[in-house]
C-alpha cells in the first residue's frame, strides 16, 4: 500500500493558509507543529482534555485502508484541516474553499433546512461514516442526533498541535442554531499505530 502523501498535504495545507510562502518555521513556532507520528485512541483523548476540546462525537477511520481510500477522495482531501456540510440526505453541501478553511461558524449558525444551498455530485455523507469508528468511552455521546437535519464533520490531527483551536472553535456553533438539528462529528486523521504500517508506508516532513 502506497505512503499517506496527503499527510504532506494537509502541512502544505496549514503553510499555504498562512499567506507567506517562506513561513515553514514560523508556522511550527506559532502553532506547535510536529512530525506526524502515530497515535493511539488514549493519547488524543488525553490529548484533547489537555486542550480542553470536546471528547464527544470523536471518530478515527476503521484502518490503514479505509484511511488511504478516504485521502485519494478529492473531495475529502479538499476539505482536510477544514470541515464539510451534509444535509439531511447525506448529500455535500458546497461552500466557497478560497475563503479561510477555518471560517464557518456563522454558517453552521444560520443553517436551515427551508435554505436552498448548491449541493454536490460527488462523495457523500454513507461513504465516510461506512469507513470511520468512534472512540472514547462513549459510543453513543449524549447530544449526538441519530436523524440530524445537517451532519458537519471536522477533520483534525494531533501532530498539528494548536492550529486545532482553529478547527475546534467551531463546536459551539450548532448550539446556537435554532432551527436545524445539527450532528457534529469530530474526525481525527492522525495515523494510528494499531495499524502497524511499515516504514515505507509512513512519512517524515522536514
């Protein structure tokens, strides 16, 4: 099986929204960038109480091959670090990505099923949760809808350290939607090391 080259993606990702094409350094500095390394279910629980970032809702890809068919999607890769909209069919809203990935709390605010928005032909909402598992204590946290108006997935990673707050800032959101029933689902996409992967099949960024 081919190396997560999307791991490279998604520090490119974080260095271009930066505005500043020599900040590879600084960007570490400001947010705590590390290499990517594989984790286990305890530590990002630990690592997301140190952080005091929500422990609900949280899921990680059911292995190593549901991760790297995920990563070749060109959908999910272009919403990595970022976060996707479903509406109540499981159907990708679309959203203007040349804005900051992080920008959407105002969206998930005023989301409201007698909206039209333009929806997409592409990867749907089955095709991810047919691939992820939860983890945590919870199986079924308290608050999460099984028959959501509007499913928003939020993808993150440990090794990007701080920059998370940015993504995790959008928590808060959906309680203050009166409206629409919206499930929050947190998808981690830090490797993992139950997946034993071989040194060929990880990556180092330098």
């Amino acid at each position: 099986m081919k190396t997560f080259p999307l791991i490279i993606k998604l520090l490119v990702l974080v260095i271009v929204l930066s505005a500043s094409a020599g900040c590879k350094s600084y960007m570490k500095y400001k947010y705590g960038i590390t290499q990517p390394k594989e984790e286990t279910p305890e530590k990002l629980l630990e690592f997301l109480e140190e952080n005091h970032f929500p422990q609900e809702n949280q899921y990680m890809f059911s292995d190593s091959a549901a991760y790297s068919h995920a990563m070749r999607e060109p959908e999910f890769s272009k919403h990595l670090l970022s976060h996707m909209i479903f509406d109540r069919q499981g159907i990708l809203i679309r959203r203007d990505t040349t804005q900051c990935q992080w920008s959407g709390y105002d969206k998930l605010k005023s989301l409201s099923i007698d909206s039209i928005y333009l929806k997409g032909d592409g990867l749907q909402l089955n095709q991810i949760l047919s691939q992820i598992r939860p983890f945590g204590k919870d199986a079924l946290p308290s608050g999460s809808y099984q028959d959501p108006d509007f499913t928003v997935i939020v993808t993150w990673a440990k090794f990007i350290g701080k920059y998370n707050y940015r993504l995790f800032a959008l928590a808060d959101a959906p309680k203050l939607n009166k409206t629409a029933r919206i499930r929050m689902i947190w998808l981690n996409v830090d490797m993992q090391e139950a997946w034993k992967l071989t040194r060929e099949q990880k990556v180092a960024i330098k």
